[in-house]
C-alpha cells in the first residue's frame, strides 16, 4: 500500500503501538468485518514480526536494556493482542506458525473451530518480507513485501463456495507467504481450481 491504511476501529491511544505490518492487517480485518463482530479468529503467520525481533536482537547486541513494549509486541501472537484490544474481541483467537504446512494450516484450524458449531470464523493470513540478516536460500519462503489476506468463512451462507482437501499433486510453492498471492488471484480469478504444496504437504482449493 502506498499510503498509510486506515484503521478507524482501533483507538487512538493503540494505533500508535502499531507497526506497519499490524496496521496493515487491522486495516484488512476491518475491511472485513463490523467492528461488532466477535468471531472466532485464526491468524497465521510463516514469520510474523520478524523485523521486530531483529531490532531487539540488534538491541542487545549493542548492549542495551529490551523494552518491555517492544518485546511484548514481538511476540508471534502479537498482532493477534492488539487485534482483541482494538474490537474488544474475548473469542477465541488461535496464532499459528505453518511452516511448511502453508495455507492450509489456517483453514484446516477455521474448518475445525467451524465443525465444532460456531456459524463464522474469521482466517487471517499475514506475513511480510524477511530481513536481509536472514537470508531465505535454499528455502523458498519471503515475500518482496507485505501481503495480508482476511476471510470470513461459514459452512453455509453467500459468498465463494469452495472445498478444500489434500491434493495428489506434489508442489513445491514454497511457504505460505509465497502461496499467499496465489491464493489472492484464485479468488478474484475465473480459476475454478487451485493446487499449493510445499514438502509433501499438498493442497486443493475447488470452487463450487
């Protein structure tokens, strides 16, 4: 995004505790969803605030005390927080780290919360890209940017029906931020099949 995202739901006094890649998925959350909305939430994220923690790490490194805000907004759950502070959210909310897992983690965790009766579940998939320090070869895995992506998936109701399941094709699309884009242009796409995968663990999204 070239100008700062929005994000009216959350209080004035918490957008200044907000990175931008927070800002970021607070603004597509909000987007979304009403901000009375209480659903039950999935984030998932291959890296989270990595650049945070490397700032932290460096912080250290120069010999200085950590701040207690900057670790706690750190964290792989971080987000997740300032997301239940700002809607006033006390439902369940499930962080997850896929790894090689990629986008399927999050909707195999929103297809279960789903099962297990509640009518919505809101899917949130972040990530932004690694820092040089951290260096992604061999692996296929870091974005060239932020990418953010929120779903609000039900059993029954409006929207794109879809099915989701193994795939029998093996795919090597890297992590999750890389399928992330993929994913993005399928739903807005008159793609009606979409396959991702990364070290045997293969996915099928069909729409219906």
């Amino acid at each position: 995004m070239d100008q700062k995202p929005s994000t009216p739901a959350v209080a004035k006094t918490l957008q200044r505790r907000l990175s931008p890649l927070a800002r970021a998925v607070l603004h597509c959350i909000g987007e979304c969803i009403h901000p009375a909305e209480h659903l039950p939430t999935v984030f998932s994220s291959s890296h989270g605030e990595i650049g945070k923690c490397l700032e932290m790490l460096e912080t250290l490194q120069a010999g200085e005390e950590l701040s207690p805000t900057a670790f706690s907004l750190s964290v792989h759950n971080a987000i997740a927080g300032l997301y239940s502070m700002a809607y006033g959210n006390h439902a369940e909310i499930t962080a997850l780290a896929p790894a090689a897992a990629g986008l399927g983690a999050g909707f195999i965790e929103a297809l279960g919360i789903l099962q297990e009766g509640q009518p919505e579940v809101l899917l949130v998939f972040y990530d932004e890209a690694l820092p040089d320090f951290f260096p992604s070869a061999p692996f296929n895995m870091s974005l060239t940017g932020s990418c953010v992506l929120a779903l609000k998936l039900a059993l029954v109701g409006e929207g794109i029906r879809l099915s989701f399941g193994l795939s029998q094709n093996t795919r090597h699309d890297g992590e999750q931020p890389l399928q992330l884009s993929a994913l993005i242009k399928f739903l807005n796409s008159q793609q009606s099949v979409l396959c991702l995968g990364d070290q045997g663990c293969n996915w099928q999204w069909q729409k219906r």
